[in-house]
C-alpha cells in the first residue's frame, strides 16, 4: 500500500549540485534529438557528447560521468555501440539511463529493449505506452507518441523497477517516477512542450546529468522532472506557439534558481509500508 509522504525534497540543491559539477553526459541518442539535447544539457549546466560509432562508445562511456541511451533510430552497428557503452557504463559504476522509445513498435525494438535490460539501467525513462510495453517485455506501443496516460503505467513501473532495480521515470501530462517503493507525481510542464520534437529525449539527458554525484537515483530523477516541469511552465507564458516555446524553454532551463523552484514545485511523493 502507498501512503502519502511530504515532499521533503530539496530540487534546487540537486540543481546547484549539476551547475556545479558540469557532468559529462554521453548520449547514444535519435538522429533527430542530438541538437535539442545538447542544446538543452548546455542550458541545465551540464556538458553533452554524442559519441554513438562502435570502435569508441564504451572507451567513451569510461571517461563520462553518465550515459543516456535513446533507441529512436536504430541499426545494427548502433544496437551494438549502446550494448556494449552500457555495459561499460555498469562496469565502471556510471550511471546509465535507458529512454526506449516506442519500443513495443516492432520484433526489433522489443528485442534491443530486452537486450539493454540485461545490462541493468540506473534510470528507464519512457512515456506510459513505452514502459507499458516495455514491462510486459514488448506488448503493445505504436510510435514515440504515447496513447496511455502516465496514470496508466504506475503498477507496470513498479514492477519494472522491482524487478530490474533502478528508478522508472514515466512522463505525461503528470509524470510519475517509482523505484519500486517510493512514488512521486510531478506536476507542471505546459501543452506546448509535446508540440516541440525531442523534448522527452532531451529529458532524459538531464536526468542523466542529475544522477551525477547524487545519492539516491530516485530524489534526483525527481528533482530533473521537477525542475523541467518548472522550466515548461515557465516557457509557456511567453510562448507564441511552438517555435517561440522551444526558445523561451531553454531559456527557462538556463535561468532555473531557487525562488523560480519553490514558486512552481507541484509535487507528490508517497512511500510503500
């Protein structure tokens, strides 16, 4: 059963902790998302690499202080890279997050979730359609687009994170993050941000940057979704439409402080007893 808990988090020294160690962030990431995330690694404060080819993406992930591994836009040469990156990754004790996009869209993406799985993530960051399947080993998921709410994949995120042993981050309209037994709800963010292409993957890089030095992989994957739901909110105001939101939302990022977190942190945690 879960009980409601005080959100006594402090999402502003998780910030401060990221700005000032400007984490090296490897990120096997889409083909479309590589600008944006970068873009938006910079904005938090922290320091983007996109290394993805075979012959240097584990010796890569040794010398960064995390890994994000996106598997929007596959190939056989690249399944190996995040294969073996990650496991360099859990080698090292480095931590890794694993963003699966629409993986329960084909016999090929299902097999390459599975594949990464075993290589035992700090972090699954997805939409509810892509946890979904990705806890029911690849039933179900069309496309990067997810059909369920967050609501919807809260007990397929616990069991996942259960039965993997990391922290399951599922994003929405509220996203929930879980480690099998805690859970927090994170509120803000604005309908725009869906409007803007690979904001979601780029959240995974800045989950990525808020694992660095932290403690509890769980208070900082919530603290990184707090702190871009605040950002969105934030963007939304001056936003016209998506071109001036995809602005104003790394601005938002860049200018994120204390006063702007405690003004606009929206969140929920409850514990398992």
């Amino acid at each position: 059963m879960l009980t409601p808990l005080s959100p006594a988090l402090d999402v502003a020294a998780h910030l401060t902790r990221v700005r000032e160690r400007a984490p090296l962030i490897h990120n096997i990431t889409n083909l479309v998302a590589m600008n944006t995330m970068a873009n938006v690694l910079l904005a938090i404060g922290a320091s983007p690499a996109m290394v993805h080819a075979r012959e240097e993406a584990a010796e890569f992930t040794a010398l960064a202080d995390a890994l994000t591994v996106n598997i929007g836009t596959l190939s056989p040469h690249w399944v190996d890279a995040m294969d073996e990156a990650a496991e360099a990754a859990r080698l090292t004790g480095k931590p890794w997050v694993l963003d699966p996009v629409a993986v329960g869209a084909t016999a090929y993406r299902r097999e390459t979730g599975a594949r990464l799985l075993e290589r035992l993530p700090t972090v699954i960051r997805g939409n509810a359609s892509e946890i979904i399947a990705l806890e029911a080993r690849g039933a179900g998921g069309r496309g990067v687009d997810s059909s369920d709410p967050a609501e919807a994949a809260e007990q397929a995120a616990v069991r996942l994170a259960r039965r993997i042993g990391c922290v399951v981050a599922v994003t929405g309209e509220v996203d929930l993050v879980t480690d099998g037994r805690r859970l927090a709800r994170v509120r803000g963010g604005h309908p725009l941000m869906p409007r803007v292409t690979t904001l979601g993957c780029s959240l995974t890089g800045v989950v990525a940057a808020f694992l660095v030095g932290a403690e509890h992989p769980f208070e900082a994957s919530v603290a990184a979704l707090a702190c871009y739901a605040a950002a969105g909110e934030l963007a939304g105001e001056s936003a016209r439409g998506p071109g001036s939101f995809a602005v104003a939302f790394l601005d938002a990022l860049h200018a994120l402080d204390g006063e702007t977190l405690r003004d606009r942190l929206r969140l929920e945690m409850t514990d398992e007893t």
